[in-house]
C-alpha cells in the first residue's frame, strides 16, 4: 500500500471490486485532474504537499493510488485553486474542473462523443460504467421519482466495509462531477441539486436540472 511521506509516486496492486480488495483510484482520474486540468494553476506548496502523500506530479502516474491520497489530493487542490472559496463551493468547482480534464483525455474523448451522440440522459444512464474508469468503487442509477430525474451515487456493496473509518470524497465535489459532465456534455440550463444522503452506506441523490 502506498503511504504518506514517499516523497513520490508508490504503486500499489489493483484488484476488482471484489470483498477482499482495497478501493483504489486509478492513473486516469490523476491525469484528467493534475496534468489535463487543473496542473498549470497549482502553487509551489500545493506540489510539497501533494509530494508529501505519495503524489508526484511531476512523473507519470502510476497506475492506481490509495482512497486516502486521492481524498488528500482533492482537499489540497482545491484550496491551491480556489483559496477564495468555501470548502464546499471550492469542491463543486473543483469537480467540475475534473470533468472538463478527464474531457481532454483519449478515453474522455470517446465518453464525449458518444454523449454527444446519444443525448444527455443516455450518457448519465451509462455513469456507473464511466466512473469504473476512473476508480473501482463508485456506482451510480439514475432513476425517475416523483422528485425528476435523480441520480444516485453511492459505493459498491462489495466494497462497503473497506470504507468503514474512512473518509471518502465529499458529496460536493461529486455534484460538481455531475454538474461538468451534463455542462459539457451540451446540455442547457445544467443545475445539480443534492437531496438526500446517507453516510453509513456512502450513498447521495442528486436532481439533475438540464435541456438537452
């Protein structure tokens, strides 16, 4: 397992979302967010920082890091980004600006086109898949209610207890996530509203807001 003060990147092994596997998140949510992203605008100490829990950004990135690093990493860019902004509006914003890096990556290209193509519900019906791209344990259904369309993300049953103690990514920055891909995605008059959680199970809804 990769530890906080490496001084570098530290690979760790990746497993399926399985019981017995750790969550982990993968070199392609790094790159969208740190090299095609949001990487020219960190300072200085946001690198030291970053350095000191295993993440060089100025390497290749290894092919997965740990749950902790990546809640680490997103704490500490989002405070070098937006130093102006609340912790919650700092991770909204952050989220949307992960979107719009993992756009610029081959496999984004390819997610995008094909939303592009099929329309923007189509594309939201397929999130669970997407995020299997970026991490082994987020899922997401998006379902009809008497609320509108409600997507709910929530983590893998299999991987439930792994997160017991353990602090995941707040659901903010996931309604940024969402907000980016349907904004980017073309959709219009784009807003994502969180209504309901549970943090037993990691689970969060969101109303999506948007015309396509």
């Amino acid at each position: 397992m990769a530890r906080a003060g490496t001084g570098r990147n530290t690979l760790i092994s990746v497993k399926g979302a399985r019981p017995n596997a750790e969550p982990v998140v993968f070199s392609t949510a790094l790159e969208g967010l740190f090299e095609r992203g949001i990487g020219p605008r960190l300072d200085a100490a946001a690198k030291e920082r970053l350095l000191d829990i295993g993440i060089d950004v100025s390497r290749p990135f290894l092919p997965a890091y740990t749950l902790e690093q990546w809640v680490q990493a997103i704490q500490i860019a989002a405070e070098s980004v937006f130093p102006q902004l609340s912790r919650e509006e700092a991770e909204f914003q952050l989220g949307r600006e992960f979107v719009a890096g993992v756009k610029r990556t081959v496999m984004g290209r390819a997610l995008w086109a094909y939303g592009f193509a099929v329309g923007g519900r189509r594309m939201m019906e397929r999130m669970s898949s997407n995020f299997r791209s970026c991490n082994n344990y987020t899922e997401a259904e998006l379902v009809d209610s008497p609320e509108g369309l409600v997507m709910e993300t929530r983590v893998a049953r299999e991987l439930l207890p792994k997160f017991e103690g353990r602090t995941s990514a707040s659901s903010e920055y996931m309604r940024g996530v969402l907000h980016g891909i349907l904004e980017l995605g073309g959709m219009k008059d784009v807003y994502v509203e969180r209504i309901a959680e549970d943090p037993e199970l990691r689970l969060t809804r969101f109303r999506l807001h948007f015309h396509e």
